[in-house]
C-alpha cells in the first residue's frame, strides 16, 4: 500500500525512459519529488549516484527506502502500488500479458533503434564535433523504418492504442522513444498516418503531461534550429 510519503524519482528528461516515468507519475497524479540527474555533466558517475545505482544509470526510484531500476519495472510497480486508472496497466490476465508482450519487445526494438538516430545525428556529433556518420545513420533509419512497420502491421493493427482500446504504460515507453530524434529535428513519424494519428492520441491522453516532459527535448531542437 502507498505510505502517503511521496516517492522519488531521479531522472534526466532528455532521456527517454525517464520522461515515461515522469509523464505517468504526473497524468496518474501520483505524489512525487523529482531529483533531477544531469547525464550531461555526468552526475550519474557521483559517489552518491552510483550507491543508488551501481548501474549509473537513469531513470531510479526510491519509495520509502525501496529502491528500484528499469523504467519498465519503475512503471509497472507504480501502477500496482498505487491507485491509478486500471487502463494504465490492466489486472485482467490477457490485457495485461499485452502490455508485457509490448514492454519485452520494446527493449530490443523501439528503445534501440530510435535511440540510434538520435546518438548519431546528435549526440555523437556534440561530444566529438565531427560530421555525422551518414553511412552509419542510413542503416539506423532503415533499421527503425522495419520497427515502424511492425508497429503499425501488428500492435497499431486494429486498435487505436498499442495495447487495446486505452492508453497504457506501453504507449508511454514507446512515445517517448519515438520521440526522441525530433531532438535532431528529424520526426520519424511523419509519411506514416497510422503512427501520427496514434500520436496523437497519445498526445490528448496524457494532456500537459506529454509536453511537460518533452520541453526538455523541444529546447534541443530549437536551440539545434536556431544555430543552422
Ligand atoms: N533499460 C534502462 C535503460 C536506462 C538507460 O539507458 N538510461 C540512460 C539514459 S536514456 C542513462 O542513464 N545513461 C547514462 C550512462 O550510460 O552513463 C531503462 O529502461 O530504465
């Protein structure tokens, strides 16, 4: 049961798994402290940082002394110790084992690809100052290009939502990774209708939830515009 103390949370919003967690702490309004971890000034090597998390990594959570990594198993034990909407993460087996079958798929396709494009048309070059590796970010589109596909030909394929006719903690993983390369300027949704309009129901789901946690993103790709 939730203690009524808030939970904490350590996040950096640039990344993806963290802006999962942060969106559904705040659309399921579950009580929480965000301690924000700059990966950029890398305070996830801190002495501090790393007792928490050997791993130094983002996103953690810490409830009452508990403390746990992984955004999925973040979200998912969000969503049974506190009383949030039963869409987010259905107790009726088949709905549920949906939601897993998404999360487990998710780790080695959609978290991967679209995080690649967004390294190496922003984050590699930043770090190094060199050109992108055009050769390299030809093979990561069309890598992600055949997990769009498999988004929209079996998760999107009947239904509005990746899991069923709601929002779940699987739409948030996902968004937030496809989301990632606008960063770069780059929307790999656009030419794909079923995509975008899953977007945007995601969009108006989660109300300012979706965009409180992306200024972070917005303000880098601004700024990227700005200078071009
Ligand atoms: N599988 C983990 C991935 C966590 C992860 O890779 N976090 C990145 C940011 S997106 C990080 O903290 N990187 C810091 C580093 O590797 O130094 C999850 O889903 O929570």
């Amino acid at each position: 049961m939730a203690t009524g103390r808030p939970v904490k949370v350590y996040l950096d919003l640039l990344s993806q798994p963290c802006r999962a967690v942060h969106i559904l702490l705040n659309a399921a309004q579950i009580p929480h402290q965000v301690h924000t971890v700059a990966l950029r000034r890398g305070e996830q090597q801190s002495e501090d940082f790393t007792k928490l998390n050997p791993m130094q990594k983002v996103p953690v959570l810490e409830d009452d002394g508990f403390v746990l990594t992984e955004s999925d198993a973040i979200l998912k034990y969000l969503c049974r110790k506190y009383a949030v909407a039963e869409h987010w993460y259905p107790r009726q087996p088949e709905r549920r084992a949906r939601v897993d079958e998404y999360t487990a798929w998710h780790h080695t396709n959609t978290r991967p690809h679209a995080a690649k494009v967004f390294l190496l048309e922003v984050l590699f070059p930043t770090r190094s100052g060199s050109a992108v590796d055009e050769a390299a970010l030809a093979r990561a589109l069309s890598q992600l290009d055949r997990t769009l596909d498999k988004l929209e030909s079996m998760f999107l394929r009947r239904q509005p939502f990746l899991c069923g006719d709601d929002i779940t903690l699987a739409d948030l993983l996902a968004v937030c990774e496809l989301m990632q390369p606008l960063g770069g300027g780059r929307d790999v949704l656009l030419g794909r209708p079923r995509l975008l309009s899953w977007r945007t129901r995601v969009r108006s789901a989660l109300g300012d939830a979706f965009d409180d946690a992306h200024a972070v993103l917005y303000a880098v790709r601004d700024r990227r515009k700005a200078k071009l």
